[in-house]
C-alpha cells in the first residue's frame, strides 16, 4: 500500500508546528524556573508578596505554578493543532 505524499506533508507540518510549541513553552518554563528562580533574583527580592520576597517565591512556588498553567496552554494548543490538521477525534 503506498502512501499519499499529501499525509506525509499535513504530518511532517503537523510536526514541525508541534516541536515548536514545545520549544516555546520550554522557553518560557526556562526562564520563570531558572531566570527568575536564579538570575534574576536580587532584582526580584526587592518585591515582596505575603511577605515573603518575590525571588524566593519564584524559586519555591511560582515554577511549579507556571509549569501547570503551561501543560493547560499545551493541550489547548494541541488540541487546536489537532482540528487544524484534521487529526481530532
């Protein structure tokens, strides 16, 4: 059975748009969880919320936060993705 070049293209399209959605949002996940957890956490203690320093909050809470919204951002893009490229259920 041979296989239509047009589902190879829609496939390989469909991949390429996938990767960088996950390049993206590693991207981001990169810079609140190491940027703004590491690097920029002098800057970052001169703001406090719930008293305690904004640094410390990133580097303690607000990575993992971020992760998650980012995994809810990732299945909407997947699933818009998915009907784009007619691989929906």
């Amino acid at each position: 059975m041979e296989q239509d070049p047009r589902d190879l293209e829609k496939a390989q399209a469909y991949w390429r748009e996938n990767i960088r959605y996950v390049a993206i949002l590693l991207a981001v996940w990169f810079l609140v969880s190491f940027g703004a957890g590491i690097l920029f956490v002098d800057v970052l203690n001169g703001v406090r919320i719930g008293g305690f320093k904004l640094g410390f909050w990133f580097a303690q809470q607000g990575s993992m936060l971020v992760f998650v919204v980012l995994i809810f951002i990732y299945v909407w893009l997947m699933n818009r993705l998915d009907r784009k490229y007619q691989y929906d259920e």
